[in-house]
C-alpha cells in the first residue's frame, strides 16, 4: 500500500495500479483516511502534480511518510504549516483541510480556495477537481455504499471517476447535480443566486429538490437558474485549460455579467452607477493573481467606463 501511495502521488501509477489502490482504499477505511490525510499535506507542500519530477517527490514524500510514522500529522502540522507557507508562495496554489464531526463518528475535509487562487484536488475515488477563488468543497472521510457525495460553494471543474453502480453528487446551497463519470463545471456560490452547470462530457442531471425535478443535460449543454426556474441552453464554456492555469476568461461577457463573477472571486461589492453600462460586453483574460484593482484598470483602456475604490471598500464604476 505504502509503495502505491508513493507512486501515486509522484504521478507514476499505470491505470491498473490506481484502480487496484482505489480499491483497497474503498475496502479499508483507516487506509482512506490516511490517504486523504497524506493527500492534504502533499497538496499543502506542492508536491503534488509534478510527475516530471518523480524521483525527486518519491524521495520528498518517503521522508513525509517516516515523519508521520514516527510523530504523527497532528504533532508536526506547524512545521508542515510554515513549509507550505514557503512553497505557497512559489506555487501560487494554496490548500487548506480539517476535519470536524459529521454523523457521529464520521468525518468530513473541508477543502478552500481563498481569494485570487485555485486549487487541484483528487478524491479518494479518482475523480479530479479544480475549484476556482474563495471556493469551498466539503468531502466526507468517506462514501457510502450508493452514492459519491460532495458539497459546493463556489466553481468547480470536475471530472468525475465512472462508477456506474454508485453515482456521483454534487450537492450546492439549491440544487443537486447527479454524474456517474463526465466532465462539467459548476458555478454555485451560495451567497447569490447564480447557477449553471456547463456539460463537457458524458451526461449529468440537475436536480431541484423543491418540486422534485431532475432535468437532464447532454455535452455542450448548459443549466441555469432564472427566476427560481431551471433552464437549459447551448453552452458556450470552453475554460476548463483557462481554469487549470489560474486565468479568467471573459468572452464577450457583459458588464453585469463580470461583476457579479468578480464580486463573487474577490469577495467585493461593485456598483453600476450609470444604468446604460450594464449591457456594455467585454472580452479578456486575466490571471487570478491580479487582484479586482488591476482587473478593472485593465478593462477601463478601453474607454468605456471609469471607476473609483471607495474607503469603505465598495468600489464604483461610472
């Protein structure tokens, strides 16, 4: 088990051998728990995801497990902390898990993205995931035996492990998205009313749990909330390498569009002060780094528009 942990995590596992590890984790679940543990600290010191450097995270990793081994996680989590701190810096990804109680005994990790960043994370079931800026992805400790289910606040990018005797759900503040193995991305934060769900591959449902719906989508389909409403319409969504890079992309977005997203990203409020400029439309990249300052300076070249940074952190455009 330790040498497929290994392996794993430095990015040198043929299918075979992940599927044989998965499998002992989904048998195991002192195994999971470690697996989902030792995932955490190798996220937090930017080891992992570097499979040009394999060597080099084995030799990193060997040294990780025998510190566990002999002090345990929890005794050298300052250390482990100010490592990452360094590294975080460098990478430009940071990650951050803890476990509370949930349903007795059981337990969840609770994954964030802060603001101006984003995070890559694997589940225990293979299923991949990137999540956007001041995105939070709660994971139990382990899935039961009839379905895969996680909790969304924010944007996601899934691709999701198939399992066909054990569904897949992504469950936000109104609505659920149920997949057995496809790749779509999911914009929910729960502190506004946007939602959509853009399918790149396979086929998901989205269900509302106020009248029971579940409203089928097939690749390059898109659903969206409206008035309390699904809707679905073609989709449009080709960021999935944007979002793996950190970069914002904006395609011919309107200007009530961007900052919503942009209020949402950095945790900020905008005001349209002239009514007329909601439906100006915008296209551009930006990196997440930038901060909402520098994104604004750059659209503003285009004449369209001014702002102006209030004291009490508001910001308006005029």
């Amino acid at each position: 088990m330790e040498d497929l942990l290994i392996r794993y995590f430095a990015g040198t596992l043929s299918c075979d051998e992940k599927a044989t590890l998965f499998g002992q984790l989904e048998q195991d679940g002192a195994a999971r728990a470690e697996f989902v543990r030792l995932q955490n600290v190798v996220a937090l010191t930017g080891m992992a995801g570097h499979a040009e450097d394999a060597r080099g995270v084995q030799t990193h990793f060997r040294a990780l497990m025998h510190r566990v081994r002999v002090r345990r996680l929890r005794r050298i989590s300052l250390s482990v902390a100010r490592y990452a701190a360094m590294l975080v810096l460098l990478a430009g990804v940071w990650f951050f898990s803890r476990e509370r109680p949930h349903d007795g005994a059981s337990g969840y990790t609770l994954i964030e993205a802060p603001r101006g960043q984003r995070v890559y994370v694997t589940l225990a079931d293979g299923t991949e995931v990137w999540l956007s800026s001041r995105t939070q992805l709660r994971v139990p400790a382990g899935f039961n035996l009839k379905e895969r289910t996680v909790e969304l606040d924010g944007e996601g990018l899934f691709t999701v492990s198939r399992d066909g005797g054990k569904p897949f759900v992504v469950q936000t503040r109104q609505y659920g998205v149920e997949v057995t193995g496809t790749h779509f991305n999911v914009f929910a934060y729960a502190e506004s009313p946007l939602f959509e769900v853009d399918l790149l591959e396979g086929a998901v449902f989205v269900s509302d749990p106020a009248d029971g719906s579940r409203l089928p989508l097939a690749p390059r389909e898109k659903a969206y909330a409206r008035s309390g409403m699904l809707h679905t319409t073609a989709s449009s969504f080709a960021h999935s390498h944007y979002i793996k890079n950190g970069i914002y992309n904006f395609d011919d977005r309107s200007m009530t569009e961007i900052v919503a997203r942009l209020e949402l990203w950095y945790g900020v409020r905008i005001e349209i002060v002239r009514p007329e400029m909601a439906d100006y439309r915008f296209s551009g990249k930006f990196r997440q780094t930038d901060d909402v300052g520098q994104i604004l300076k750059a659209m503003k070249e285009t004449g369209k528009f001014d702002y102006r940074i209030l004291n009490d952190g508001r910001i308006e455009i005029y």
